[in-house]
C-alpha cells in the first residue's frame, strides 16, 4: 500500500469499525436488487437473434457493488448486506402477493395486466431468492480470499474472478429452478449460459468505474480491508 492516507485493517476490525459511505453503498446494492428483480427477470429478449433475459442489462451493477462492498468494507460488512437484500426480495415478493392477491375494485379494469407485471411465480420468487443468496455469497468469498492471496493487487482479477464463480453460481440456480418445465430444456440451458457469460463481460466492461469507485472511497474511508482471521461462514454473527 503506497497511499499514506489509508491504513491496513482487518476483517474484524472492519466490521466493528463506523464507515462514512458504507450505508449509501448498501442502500444502493438493495435498490437495484430489488428492481431487476422485479423488472424484467422472467423476460426473454432478443437482439439479432441472441436470446437473453432482460435483467440481465441491470442485475450485475448489483454484483459490482457486491464486489466494492466487499473490497472497500470486507466480507463482514458485505455478509450483512447480503443478508439486508436476501429479506428486502423475500418481502417485496409477500408484498407483491399480497397485492395482488386482494380483490379489484368495482370498476377498475388493470388486475390483469396487474398480475402480469407483479403476479410472479411461487418458482421465480424462490429461484430469485435462493439464487441472489447463493450467488453473492460465493462472489464475496472469493473476492476477499483472491485479495488475500495477491496482496491487495490486481483489483481486475479479483472482480472479474469472484464473478465468473459468483454468477455461475447464480444462474445455475435460478434458470432451472425458475423455468425448467416452462421453458424447454434447450431454453433454459441456452439463457443460462447465455446469461453467465453477458454478466462476466459486463463486470469486464464496468472495470473502470469499478476501480474509480473503489479508488475514491478507500481514499475517503481511509481504510485497506485484508479479511484475515474472518469467519466466512453466511450464518456467523456479527462482530
């Protein structure tokens, strides 16, 4: 570390310690969450013949705030935000179900289209959650293990390295869970696959903002986060 301004900390000391961006961060992760989840996640589109889900143009800037979550404030703090998104999606979809669920009034007309934009599968919501969970889980764990083990260098690697596993993760979870039986098994291994490697090229396209963003708020939480001695397990309680 060659800026005098930031200091070497640890996992621990991390997840004790006040942050002056942390919250807008996690504010921001639980947004956009929520919103590609909730727009356009069951979508097909198609460019040119190149078929895709919809989310896909939004969903990972959730994963390249996952990773400056977990670069800048380490694992601990990124475990907690996880787990803020993970009950955010679990009550926008009881919300939804319960809106949806309560009869129309007499004369208003847009249940149907109501449900069509709000009325998600039982298999969605559940493929969305488990699959988020799992997902960032994963991605934060071998970002803070890669950091580790490079010593702080290389931040490219360590982005687009936690990201191949984390999204494979991901959409190995929630494509098949989600559409397999609706969707013919061609479908849904081709979105799939299709979808992992869009995510990927995505965070390798997003690298520079990735870097700027993480670059100013180290500077201004004068923090290098290194997760020694960090329990990784989802379920460890807070320090």
């Amino acid at each position: 570390m060659n800026d005098p301004h930031v200091s070497r900390i640890d996992g621990q000391t991390s997840a004790r310690r006040h942050f002056r961006y942390f919250d807008y961060v996690m504010a921001s992760f639980v947004a956009i969450l929520l919103l590609s989840n909730l727009i356009g996640a069951a979508k097909l589109a198609q460019i040119d013949g190149y078929t895709f889900g919809a989310g896909i143009l939004f969903f990972p800037v959730s994963y390249v705030i996952g990773d400056v979550l977990t670069e800048v404030y380490g694992y601990a703090n990124a475990r907690r935000c996880v787990w803020m998104g993970f009950f955010a999606l679990i009550f926008m979809a009881f919300m939804s179900f319960v809106v949806v669920a309560m009869p129309p009034a007499d004369g208003w007309d847009g249940q149907a289209a109501y449900e069509s934009v709000f009325g998600s599968t039982w298999r969605i919501v559940l493929a969305s959650v488990v699959a988020f969970w799992a997902g960032e889980f994963v991605n934060s764990f071998v970002l803070a293990k890669m950091k580790i083990l490079t010593g702080g260098k290389h931040l490219w690697s360590r982005t687009i390295g936690s990201t191949v596993f984390g999204q494979a993760v991901d959409s190995a979870i929630f494509y098949p869970v989600a559409f397999l039986g609706n969707w013919t098994t061609s479908q849904v291994l081709t979105v799939m696959v299709s979808n992992w490697l869009l995510k990927v090229v995505w965070e390798a396209v997003l690298t520079p903002v990735t870097y700027a963003v993480v670059g100013w708020l180290k500077k201004r939480e004068g923090t290098e986060v290194f997760d020694t001695g960090t329990d990784f397990s989802p379920f460890a309680k807070a320090q």
